[in-house]
C-alpha cells in the first residue's frame, strides 16, 4: 500500500501531500474513542514499519506530480512519531522537498523521547492533540498504552513551545458527555496558558467514530470556546455550522464577542440573524471591526486590537 496520499485541500494548512507512516495497518499509543479508525489496542512501538527508502523514493515520484503543494505532512494510521526511524526520514524529506514546508500532525505522547523531541524541532509546522488535562478524562476519551501519563504530555507540549521555532498548532476534540464538563474546560484553559502556540483549534466529532460517542452542535462549541481565556488564540473548527441558530447581536455584543473571542466568516453566518448581518456589515464599513489573517485562517477583530500588543507569540489581542 502506497505511503504517499493527496493532495488534500485544507483552510488550516493549505494543499497538503500526505506521508502515512503506518500505511499497513493502524499502529497507534491511543486507541481514541472518536477516531475514524476501527478500535485497535494501543501499543507503544510501531511491529508494521516502512523503510525510510521506499517512502522518500514514493515522495520524490509525487513531488514531480504535484508541484504545487504547500506543504508535506507527516500523519499515519494511528500516531506518526512512534515511526522509529523519524529523524532519518525528516531529514531525507528536507532534502528533496525544495522550498515545500513539512508538517506533523500529532497526539503528542512521545514528546518524552528525546529523538522525536528533537526531530519535531526540525519541522516547520506541528500540530499537537490535548483532548484532556485531567487524568481520569484523559484516560477515558484517548484510551491510552501502559506509561502514557497527561502531566507528562502536558510538561511535555509546554517545554517544546517554548523551544519550537516553527508553527506551532494545539487541537482538542470535544467529545459529549466526555471532555466538555466545566471542570475539564477549566483544566484545559490553565494547561493552554502555559503554552506559546499560533493557534488552538477546537472540534468535535463529525465522522463516524471508532466507539458509541456522540459530538457537540456548534452552538456548544462556541459556548465552550467562551469559557477560555481571551488571551488563548482559539479557533472552532466544525462541519455543523448550519446546524447553528443565528441570533440578534446588537452593535456593541458584537464587538463585546469579538474581543472575546475573534470569529471566522462560517462564525458570523452561523451566529448573527440577518438583521445582525446588516450591523456587522456597518461596523466593517466604519472600520469599526476588521479581519486579520492568523496561520491561513482569517478572523474578524475590533479595528482597536489590531495594535494591541501582548507578551505572548501567536495571540489574537
């Protein structure tokens, strides 16, 4: 089975070639309950491994058939970093990507080896999952292998924030009933303000899940994103925007949510009635509110906070 798929048309990363490094078979340390993979034990070492060989001479090939993508990623059927020859494989893929950045997308439990710590320092783009900051909700929603441990992962996702260079992105997945109480929002907000990332991305589940899970609507999505702190750069992501009931917002609770919290156009339309959209519409004209352009994503803020400046890299405000 071929490593090498796409391309894939992303709003978050662009045209992405995509290199799966357990194309075989699921190898994963999670055996999550929404993942769209069939469950699978998890296990801390990959047993199915594709030479590094076949998967640069399988990239080279499509390198020459799609010139025009923006990036490479690096994903798996299951979790890339337990590939054991990662290092090797990143700086094979340097050499013939040309001016293509490389992206992972990780669950980040192997932070702790120091190999793929350090490989992943290398990349330009990373993207890290936390879908929990309590033991006891981590345990449950990512199911993870013997020695996996969230304080871990979470010392472990703020040391490399600090030291990553590159791109870095944060995803947790809400899942109802699961992770979505108060108090794990709670836990989560203060593991995020540790953090020094360009972007968190929220969702919930919207393709059919390994295990009986159900998703949020978007209108809980966005009521939990309003439960972090307005310094968090977060970003919801979700298929259910239609599903959303638009309601009146007057001039002021619009620019009261968008100092909140800045919003997409899918945002907009799926949270202001019409006659809200004519407001909006005003305020943009009056140069009262504006759009800013953070990671390939484009957010509507107040004009004032264009300037505002804050300590941390990657913040909206």
């Amino acid at each position: 089975m071929s490593s090498i798929f796409g391309p894939v048309h992303s709003r978050r990363f662009g045209i992405s070639l995509g290199i799966d490094l357990s194309s075989a078979v699921k190898q994963c340390n999670f055996d999550c309950l929404y993942c769209e993979l069939s469950p699978a034990i998890a296990i801390n070492h990959q047993h199915t491994v594709t030479s590094v060989e076949a998967i640069v001479a399988e990239l080279t090939d499509a390198l020459k058939h799609h010139p025009d993508i923006d990036v490479i990623t690096l994903t798996a059927n299951g979790e890339p970093t337990m590939y054991p020859y990662l290092d090797e494989l990143i700086t094979r893929i340097k050499a013939v990507k040309g001016e293509k950045e490389i992206l992972i997308l990780s669950n980040s439990a192997c932070l702790n080896d120091v190999k793929v710590f350090n490989a992943l320092l290398c990349l330009d783009q990373v993207k890290l999952s936390l879908d929990a900051a309590t033991p006891e909700v981590f345990k449950k929603i990512d199911r993870p292998a013997e020695g996996i441990r969230i304080e871990q992962i979470i010392a472990d996702i703020g040391r490399f924030s600090t030291l990553f260079r590159g791109k870095l992105y944060l995803e947790i997945l809400f899942v109802r009933g699961i992770n979505d109480t108060a108090e794990e929002v709670a836990a989560l907000n203060q593991a995020l303000l540790t953090f020094n990332c360009d972007r968190i991305d929220i969702g919930t589940v919207d393709r059919p899940p390994a295990y009986n899970v159900q998703g949020l609507e978007f209108s809980e999505l966005y009521a939990l994103s309003q439960r972090f702190d307005a310094a968090l750069p977060i970003h919801i992501v979700s298929r259910t925007h239609a599903s959303a009931t638009p309601s009146r917002f007057s001039a002021d609770e619009i620019l009261t949510t968008l100092n909140k919290r800045p919003l997409t156009d899918d945002d907009i339309a799926a949270l202001l009635d019409d006659e809200s959209k004519i407001t909006f519409r005003e305020l943009a004209e009056q140069g009262k509110i504006l759009q800013t352009e953070r990671s390939r994503i484009h957010f509507w803020i107040p004009a004032e906070n264009l300037h505002r400046k804050s300590p941390k890299r990657g913040l909206f405000s």
